[in-house]
C-alpha cells in the first residue's frame, strides 16, 4: 500500500508539473504559430508526453520548476508532524523513555501518574493521528475516485478495440492490383521493408492502420469502388507515412497517458492537440514524398472524403486518414498548410529551432535543484535517506557568494580553526538528541545495523552521556511501528536482567494500577549469535496498551537492544509488527560506523542541537556566517536550547540554514519565552518589508499569513507583526498565547525574534538581541 500511495502522489505531482508544460507548449505555438513547421508543431508535444509518463528526471538549476514550489502531498497520509517544532523530537520518545528508566533502573517506585500522563501523551498521539485520519480519509477518496476514472477508461479503450477486432474477421484481403502495386511502389520510396496487409470492409469511416508488430491498413469497401487512383494514393501514402513516423506507437503512449491523468483537462487539451499535430505532420510527410506539384490534389482528397462521410465520433486507437470529430477550423488548418507547403521544409531543421527545442527541453524535462525546494526532502528509498545535507547547501549556494560567506574582517577573525576550540558544555544535558550519530558511534565504538527495512530511516539517537548508553530510532512516516536500537556499556544495570531472562527466569515488573511484565525470554539464533527475544507489555489497565518486542544480544562488552513498539488498538497506522527473520536480518547487519554504506545516519531534516562549543562550531559552518549568541542577553532571561536546521521555525518559506535560540523566563504564570533566530537570506527580510507581511509558521503545521509594521528602536529599523496565535500554553494544551514577531536586518544576514504577545518590556529585550556581538567560541557570554 505505501508503494501505491508514493506512486499515486508522484502521478499527481508529473500531472501539476505537465499542466506547466502544457500551458507553456500552447503559448509558444501560438507566439510561433506561422514560424515553425508542422512537425516542429507536432515535437512539441513529445516533451509534454515525456514529462507525463516518465517518473524520474534529472534535477537542474535552469528548470522552469524552480520558479514553482510544489510543497510535498504525502502530507495526506502522514501520521508525524512537523519535525521542526523545539520540543518534537525528544516528545516522541517521551512514553518510550519512562519504560527504559523502568528496566534500568528497576525500581518500584515509579509515580503512577507520570506513567498516566505519559500514557496520556501517547494517547495524545493517536488523537494526532484521528486528526490526520481525515487528510487519510480524503486521499483515500481522491484515490478512488482517480481508480473508477481510469477504470473507465482503460474499459472504454479495450472494447473499442474489441469492437475493431470484431470488423476485423469481417474484412477481406484486398488484392486489387491498383492497391497492391501502389504499396509495393511507395514502401520502396520511402523505406519501409515489412509487408503491410491492406483489408477493406464495411462499417468504416475512413482509411486507418492498426496495429505495431503486425500492421495492417484498412480501407472501407465502398471507398475502394468510387475513388480515383491518385485518391487511392494519397490515402495509401498517409497510412504508410504513419508507420514511418512510428505514429501508432506515440498513439498508444499518448492514450495511456491520458488514461491515467484522465482528471487533468489540460492534458486532454494536449493530447487532442497532438492529435491534430500529428496529421499535419503527417501530411506534410506526404507533401515532401509526392512533391509541391501534387499539394492542391492531396488537399482535394482530403475534402472529396467529406462528401462520402457524415460527421462521426473515431475511435480512440486508431490513426484515420480523416478524423470527422476534428473541428472545422482544425480542417481548415490542415487544408491551408498543404497549400502553403514548400518542399523541403519537413526535412529541413533550422539551427535556431534545434536550439530552441533543445533550451524548451531543458527547462522542462527538468526537475528543480534540491536548493530551491520549498521543503527538503526525506525520501526513504532502498534503507538509505537520500538528501542533501545542510553542508551540501551552503557549499552549494556560496559558489556563488563566496565573498558574502563572512561580512567583515573582524568577522572572519573570529571563525577559528576546529583544533584551537575549547571543547566545552554551553548546554548541561546529560541526555543529548543527535541528528548525525556518526562521530557518537566512531567515538563509543558502538555498531549499528546497515540494514533497516524499506521504507523507514534513521530519525535521531539520545546519547546519555554519564552512562554512553545510546538510543537510536528509526521511522517511517506510513507506520507508528517505531524501531529503536538501545546499545549499553558492560557497567549498565540492565545486564543483571539479562542474565536473569536468558536463565529462563521471568521478571515481574507490575505495579498497581498497571500491567507491566516481562515475559520469559524465547532463545534465538543468528550467524551463531544467541539472541534473547522477549515480549513486554505496559500500560495501565483499562486503558490503551502498548506491545514491546525486544532482541536483545551482546556483542565486544556491549549489549544490544533491538525493539519494536506497536500499539495494540485498531488504530489504521499500526501495521503488522515485523517477524522475527526481519528483526534477525537486522541484527546480523550491525557493523561499526566506518564499515556502513547503505544506512544514512545523519539525518538533515531534523535540526541539529547545540550542546557544547565544538556543536557551536559545525552550527557557524553550516551558517555560513558568525553569529550572533549568548546565554543571557538580558536580565531574568537565559538560554533554554540553540538548534541550527534548514529552516526557519517562524518563517513559513524561509528553507535556508537557521540558527535559532530559545531564551526563557520562570514567572508565577507561565514561563515567558523568547524565541530568536538569524537566517543567511536577507531575501526574504526584503520582501517582508515591501509586501508588509511575512507568512508564518502555526503550531498546526498550517501557515497563515500575518501583517507588519515598521518602527525603530533605538536607531534601529525594525519590523514588528500584529498579533497572531503561536504559542501553545504548556500548562493547557488547549490553550494558545498570542505573539509577536521582530525583523531587523543586521550586516550579512537578518534576524527575527518572537515572543508571547504581552510580555513586558519587549523593546528591551529586542534592542538587547540587537546589541549583541558575533560570538566567540571560546568566550560565550
């Protein structure tokens, strides 16, 4: 189902991105209407049919898509939210992580209602997840909806030819020697060697050829009787040149191609319009074979045929020598361009149109660089995370701003080497989120698989750093089936329970009010690993449970804990857990960092947090500039959290390296916050002070569009927002406060800083933001 719905939102996204091409085909053939030859004409719309059937293309920094952002559409069916939120990431572990303080420390003293309230937290999960049912809801009808029209279609085309395979047993070879000898005598002019059969019968319209491996021309009976022998030849030129042309086939391909983009209007523009190009063309092959001397006659048969015919709708699979539900204008068309053919003009392919095709092809069998999506993108495919890291950006967008990489000499004074660095705390957390887990494993000497299963990715690891134990997790964004791998060190107390398990001892954990036990551990082996394999339950009684499958081994003084959480409810993301050989598969893929090639574990979608002055350092080269920080930028203010990301957390559109630092108050109330951030793209400063509104970031997910206005503090230009809900109340989660945001612009980059919208004295803490200088390393303030 996951591979359906990833190719049912690529099909949907080429449609969006054909209907660009489409409308940019249709205005270059208007504004070159008389300058261009018809199979110019017709070659045109090759590029929109490549564009609708094949999925992959190249990525290009001249692609007509990097104007247009496409935001991503799994945001139907994704269960996780917006990774980019301060707390997100450590919250998903929240009710995880009081089960492992549990088996860690074994103790019986857990307060039951910070268990309940971390229940209430997963709870809270699947409410998420009952909201997001409606966007799953919704795609799901969309999906069916798209099924019965293509249903219908792929129907109406297989009777269709049906029905001519029908006509066709009622057909006879025709072996009319005027037929015959014109045959012979055009496949040698114009280079066909398969023998083509010619059938005539009733109950056709127009001469036509069917079929690609074993082609054949059919004629209705009447024609054959009551035409001349140059009508005869033309018609009989017109099917041949088809076959030349390979006409059938791109015939074939466009109608599957409108088969399944049957809901997009513009592609049946295209295809009609094609449709129409292609008998120009073709008859402008014709022209070229018979010459400009027979041009008024080949015109002639084509209006003789409309004496024998009344209008009537074709088939969809055939190619007629004359298409009655063309329009009388399109007729028309066809009837001036064979009079104003000139011999030459098919072969014929000027410099300046080859280069225009080739430019026209270039922008749009494109796709747009990485550096210009609106959202980065996380696709899991074959166990690796295919994405540019935020190095790969910057280095990417500073080839060409190289000078601008530092604003001022003083500046680049203070970017100092990685060797002359202090390393030190600026954040005291003893447990510690990673988005790039490759230096913790190298510097533990730690394993971890180079196997995860499809469609699921490293996400991050939560170091404990007194204790080296490490958590690392792995999602996928169609399933709540959370795969985790715990590795501890020989000292940690968990070996104890180990030991007990694989005596075939059971281990009651259960405390009133909840129903947490251990089950006897079931033994299993791998590659001559003993693997312990144990079930666990938790969660309160009455209420939701959780299912926890452990494989737990050990390995060069490590154990190793291999788990997988599911719920047991019906929720509709929760899957089917994986069996035991999968689990296995990944166990006997654990190597150490060096020796991984087919896992990414740096996962650049995730901001990456900031906890000691070596963090700070990477954070300024992926900045690209110094900048402004410090714990205590006013009095009652101190540093909560600093994270640098790819994307603002304000800013709806601002996808450009972010350094942002979470500055908070304790008061009786609330606790008071101040989020403040500093981008590279003075861009976007000045279209938010032109336009005089930015797009902000919701807790929702959702962006809404807010006003600004302009101000000064103390000398300074700044931008100030008219109030907006932001912030979520943390003591009612129903609840949301008001903010405010503040832009400035500063030497090389620009800055905003939110806060709730009736915080006291807010000029002073943004003139005190202001007033800050470029960081220094080893001397933060």
């Amino acid at each position: 189902m996951i591979i359906i719905n990833s190719v049912f939102l690529g099909m949907i996204h080429s449609s969006l991105m054909a209907s660009i091409i489409i409308i940019m085909i249709i205005l270059i053939k208007k504004v070159l209407s008389n300058k261009i030859s018809a199979r110019f004409h017709y070659a045109l719309w090759f590029i929109v049919l490549v564009r609708l059937v094949v999925p992959f293309l190249p990525e290009s920094d001249l692609s007509i898509f990097n104007i247009f952002q496409f935001e991503t559409l799994n945001s139907f069916v994704q269960y996780e939210t917006n990774d980019n939120a301060d707390g997100n990431v450590e919250k998903d572990g929240e009710l995880q992580e009081l089960y492992r303080n549990q088996e860690v420390n074994n103790s019986p003293n857990i307060d039951p209602k910070e268990l309940n309230s971390n229940l209430e937290y997963n709870n809270g999960i699947n409410n998420e997840t009952e909201k997001n049912n409606m966007g799953v809801i919704i795609f799901k009808i969309i999906f069916l909806i798209w099924a019965i029209g293509f249903a219908t279609m792929v129907t109406y085309i297989i009777i269709s030819i049906s029905k001519m395979k029908a006509k066709e047993k009622l057909f006879k070879i025709v072996e009319d020697k005027r037929l015959t000898c014109l045959m012979d005598e055009f496949r040698r002019k114009i280079g066909v060697e398969k023998q083509i059969s010619i059938y005539a019968g009733n109950n056709l319209k127009s001469p036509c050829i069917a079929g690609v491996i074993n082609p054949c021309i059919y004629f209705p009976k009447s024609l054959i009787e009551n035409i001349s022998e140059d009508e005869l030849a033309h018609m009989l030129l017109h099917e041949l040149a088809h076959f030349k042309r390979k006409d059938q086939i791109w015939n074939i391909i466009s109608i599957a191609a409108l088969s399944v983009h049957w809901f997009n209007p513009l592609v049946w523009v295209s295809i009609n319009k094609m449709k129409i190009d292609r008998e120009l063309a073709c008859d402008a092959y014709v022209l070229e074979i018979i010459g400009e001397e027979q041009a008024v006659s080949y015109g002639m048969t084509i209006i003789e045929m409309l004496k024998y015919y009344s209008l009537a709708q074709s088939a969809p699979n055939l190619l007629y020598f004359l298409h009655f539900n063309e329009h009388k204008n399109n007729l028309e068309k066809r009837i001036k361009m064979i009079k104003n053919f000139k011999k030459g003009s098919y072969k014929k392919i000027s410099v300046v149109a080859a280069v225009c095709y080739g430019l026209i092809g270039m922008i749009a069998l494109t796709n747009a660089s990485e550096v210009t999506r609106s959202i980065p993108q996380d696709i899991i495919s074959n166990n690796a995370v295919i994405e540019k890291s935020a190095d790969e950006i910057i280095d990417h967008s500073n080839q060409t701003k190289e000078a601008e990489t530092v604003a001022t000499a003083s500046d680049a004074e203070l970017i100092v080497s990685e060797d002359s660095i202090v390393l030190k705390d600026i954040f005291d957390n003893d447990s510690r989120v990673y988005s790039d887990i490759n230096s913790v494993l190298t510097e533990l000497k730690y394993k971890a698989p180079d196997y995860i299963p499809e469609s699921y990715g490293f996400s991050t690891a939560k170091v404990r750093v007194k204790e080296k134990m490490v958590d690392i997790s792995y999602k996928s964004r169609q399933s709540i089936i959370n795969i985790e791998l715990r590795a501890i060190p020989e000292a940690a107390e968990d070996k104890d329970l180990f030991v007990k398990l694989s005596e075939g001892k059971t281990v009651d954990l259960n405390e009133e009010g909840s129903n947490n036990k251990y089950k006897q551990g079931e033994s299993l082996v791998i590659e001559s690993q003993n693997v312990l394999k144990i079930s666990t339950m938790y969660g309160p009684e009455n209420n939701e449970k959780v299912n926890k499958i452990e494989y737990v081994w050990e390995n060069e003084g490590v154990q190793y804990t291999l788990s997988q959480y599911t719920s047991l409810s019906s929720n509709p993301f929760s899957g089917e857990p994986f069996s035991d050989k999968e689990m296995l598969k990944i166990v006997a893929a654990m190597k150490h960092a060096d020796e991984i090639t087919n896992v990414n574990y740096k996962n650049s979608s995730i901001s990456s947090r900031i906890y000691d002055t070596g963090d700070l350092h990477k954070a300024i080269k992926i900045l690209g500039f110094v900048p402004k920080f410090s714990l205590q930028p006013v009095e009652g203010y101190h540093a909560k959290l600093a994270d640098v990301s790819t994307k603002s957390n304000i800013i709806y559109n601002a996808n450009t390296p972010c350094l942002r630092t979470v500055y908070i108050q304790l008061g009786e109330r609330k606790d008071d916050l101040c989020e403040f951030e500093l981008l590279k793209d003075k861009n976007i400063y000045e279209s938010i002070k032109n336009n005089g509104y930015f797009e902000a970031n919701m807790i929702s997910g959702s962006h809404d569009t807010i006003k600004v206005g302009q101000m000064n503090i103390r000398g300074k230009e700044v931008y100030k927002t008219a109030i907006y809900q932001k912030y979520e109340n943390e003591i009612d989660d129903d609840e949301t406060y008001s903010a405010i945001t503040y832009f400035w612009e500063e030497n090389n980059y620009f800055c905003n800083a939110t806060l709730y919208a009736d915080t006291e004295n807010q000029e002073q803490i943004v003139h005190a933001l202001i007033n800050q200088g470029p960081v220094d390393i080893n001397n933060i303030q």
